[in-house]
C-alpha cells in the first residue's frame, strides 16, 4: 500500500507512544553526542583561539605568538585533539583536527591533498567497519561533520588557492567560512568584502553549507536561506575577559578600544556559535552521512562490484 493510501487517525484513548521521544532522549543521552570538526586556513589566523572561544573551554593550544617578537609558531601536521564537554547533563564528545597552514610555501601546488586525503580517509574507516561481518554495536564515527575555513582578512578578495581549496573541501565535507580576526576591518570594508566572497563563491560554482532538502519546512529553508546571505561569518576570538562598563566580558583590546566579542554590532561570532552548535549541529552530523558519506560509500561499492566482473568471468 502506498504511503500515500495510509489513513491518519486518532486513538479513542491514551496509548502513551508519544512518549518515544523520551525514550529515545534517554537512550541518546547515555550514550552521549559526537561532533568532529576539522579546522583548515593559513598559519596566523587564530584557529585555535576561535575553536576554544565556540566552546567556552579551552581545548587547543594556540600557536599564536607569546611575545611580540617571537616567530608564528605553525601546525607541521594533522592532528586530532579531543574532549568530553558537558553541559546541563549533555555530553558531548568534541574531535578538533587541526590542519598544518597552508598556501605559506613558494610552491603550494596540491598542498590541500593531506587534507582531503585525511577527511576521505575517516569515510574509508568508516566504511571498513560497517562492511565487517561482526560489526561493532555503535561504530566509533570519525568522519569530519564541519569544516572551517578561515579566510585572511584582506579586503580584496578570495586568493585563487582559497578558490581551489574550498571547491575540493566543498566535494567531501559540509564547509562554513569565515573571515578570521574581523575586526581589522571596519564595518563598510568588511561588508563589502563578503559581499565580493560571495559572489566569487557563486562565480566558481562552490556550493557550500547549509543544502535544502525537500525535508525542510519553510521555518528550516528561510533559516537556511538567512545564514547563507551572512556566510562568510565575520569572526573574533578570544579566550580573554576585558572590562566594558564594569562587567567581565570575552574580548579584544586595540588601540581603538575594546572588541566585544559577543557583541553582534562587533561582530558574528554569536551567529556562527548559535549555528554550529544551537540549530545546525544535528543537521551537520545528518548532512554528513546522507550526502558525503553516501557519495564516497556509492563509489567505493560500485569499485567493487567492477572489479569483482573481470574474477567471475574468469
């Protein structure tokens, strides 16, 4: 019978299967959440400090200088970190992959290979142990949900490796950008230059997150459509209190004054942490199974079945 035929009726009296939900927050609450988030830009642009800020914890070393005359210190290779975090009863299991710097070299030819090699790689993994005969009850899931890209704060416009970059990340992972230490522009400069990331997105075909899907309700689409027309997040991080006012709050201080760092007429940070970890964390996790694993798990199964033709007939 289609779904379609299907009568939706009421019961005369209480069931009591309404409370599957509860049953299911339960369960899923026991076992705890994962995130895993990758974390890919030049060296210098305060990806760590942005990560331990999102959070409220801090979870990674910065390699920002310690003294001002001391020589950026760089990520030499991909590294994982992780946490639990917890909260109101929440845990949260946080993976961090941070990325060596890339485009610093003369010759930055394929300098985004590690990096799509690593993310294809936790797919493989993955895939690996779902096709065991004796699989694990819950296979451990290391494949990349978000991506940040952080973009150099110039004011002009996307580098052709940023271009490159975010088109073969765009392929295999959900990829939010952000334009790091913001506040080096002013308002009208940094609105300009979204505006110009924007359309040189658009341009060269780089289809970022967040998608549509024909699940979305109108409340998820113009949600979508919202944070799309602010993508790139203009962001600050900080994992310092100033005073403003006399109250302690997370921020910057230049020769101009104090950068709030939640403060939204400052910049998005708030935006960007309320999307990643307030209405879209669950969707990244779901975009990430039923689109870019699925896209790599068909591939591979259909490898197999190809080269499986040449045995049998032989």
């Amino acid at each position: 019978m289609a779904a379609a035929d299907v009568q939706e009726i009421r019961a005369t009296s209480y069931v009591g299967f309404d409370s599957i939900t509860q049953q299911i927050e339960h369960k899923l609450l026991k076992r705890g959440f994962q995130f895993n988030v990758i974390v890919v830009g030049q060296t210098g642009l305060g990806k760590s400090t942005l990560i331990n800020t999102i959070f409220a914890s801090h979870l990674i070393d910065s390699k920002g200088r310690r003294e001002a005359d001391e020589p950026v210190r760089q990520t030499t290779e991909i590294q994982t970190v992780s946490h639990v975090i917890t909260e109101n009863g929440v845990r949260l299991r946080l993976n961090i992959v941070d990325t060596p710097g890339y485009g610093d070299q003369v010759n930055n030819e394929n300098c985004w290979d590690p990096i799509v090699k690593y993310i294809k790689d936790q797919h493989s993994a993955y895939l690996r142990k779902e096709l065991t005969a004796m699989r694990d009850r819950y296979i451990q899931d290391t494949r990349i949900h978000c991506c940040l890209y952080f973009i150099n704060p110039t004011g002009h416009s996307l580098r052709p490796i940023d271009q490159i970059v975010m088109k073969k990340l765009s392929e295999v992972v959900n990829v939010v950008p952000v334009i790091a230490k913001s506040d080096s522009l002013t308002l009208e400069e940094r609105e300009a230059f979204k505006q110009k990331i924007r359309a040189e997105l658009f341009h060269h075909s780089i289809r970022l997150y967040p998608f549509d899907t024909d699940e979305n309700d109108e409340e998820e689409v113009q949600l979508n459509e919202s944070i799309r027309n602010m993508i790139p997040f203009a962001v600050v991080g900080s994992e310092r209190n100033v005073i403003i006012d006399g109250k302690s709050v997370r921020g910057r201080k230049n020769r101009w004054g104090v950068v709030n760092v939640e403060d939204e007429t400052h910049c998005e940070f708030v935006s960007l942490r309320n999307f990643l970890t307030r209405t879209h964390l669950q969707d990244l996790i779901e975009t990430t199974a039923q689109i870019h694993y699925e896209a790599f798990r068909s591939k591979q199964l259909l490898a197999l079945k190809e080269n499986a033709r040449p045995q049998q007939a032989a």
